[in-house]
C-alpha cells in the first residue's frame, strides 16, 4: 500500500463516473462535434466541468460532472448541456476512487451458519 499512487487514476474514474456512462457522454459529445465542424467548416467545443463538494464531514465529495457541447450546424449551431453527480471517496494525497482505500471484506453468513462453517 505505501507503494501506491496518491494521485487520481483518471481512466478508473471516468469509468466509475455515472457508472461509466459518462465517459460515454464525453465520447459522444466529441464525435457529434467533430461531425459538425467537417460538415460545415465552422468551429465547435466540447467542455468538462467537474465540481466538487465535501459531503458533511465525511472523506468522500460529491463530485458533479458536466458535459457541454457547442455543435455547429448549416444555419448556426446546437448546444447541449448533461450535468450528472456522483459521491467518491477521498484517499491519501486527494486520490478519488468510487470505494475508500481500505474498504474492509464482507464476511456475510447464510443464516444459521457460524463464522467457523465454511462452504
């Protein structure tokens, strides 16, 4: 564990982001773009906005995430805002991950079964 990054890994939380549907977003707002700008030769953008808040006084924020496009068209262009959040966790050095560090396992029994009985 000391070996660990302390930096956000930000293709696992893009992946975690909206459960995944949000790097989704992203991709799709970029090609629809893209698509626009060859189509009629005027300029286009895609903007990602994360805004982040501490929730109460725990180690996790809630981070909301925001993609915007401005896709131009023949006769002037189309805009497109989806803002979605998500609740992270925050780990040593700031890194952001969807479950803490240190998640302990779930020793779950089925019932009437001890902890000494295993399957």
């Amino acid at each position: 564990m000391a070996n660990e990054p302390t930096s956000t890994d930000i293709n696992a939380l893009l992946d975690d982001l909206d459960a995944g549907v949000f790097r989704d977003k992203v991709g799709q707002a970029l090609s629809a773009v893209a698509a626009g700008i060859i189509a009629t030769g005027k300029a286009g953008k895609v903007t990602v906005t994360f805004d982040m808040k501490q929730i109460d006084d725990a180690r996790q924020i809630s981070c909301t995430h925001k993609v915007s496009k401005i896709e131009p068209t023949l006769k002037g262009k189309r805009t497109e805002e989806n803002t979605t959040s998500t609740p992270l966790h925050v780990g040593r050095g700031g890194k952001l991950t969807l479950f803490p560090e240190n998640q302990g396992k779930f020793d779950f029994q089925p019932e009437g079964q001890s902890n000494t009985q295993r399957a």
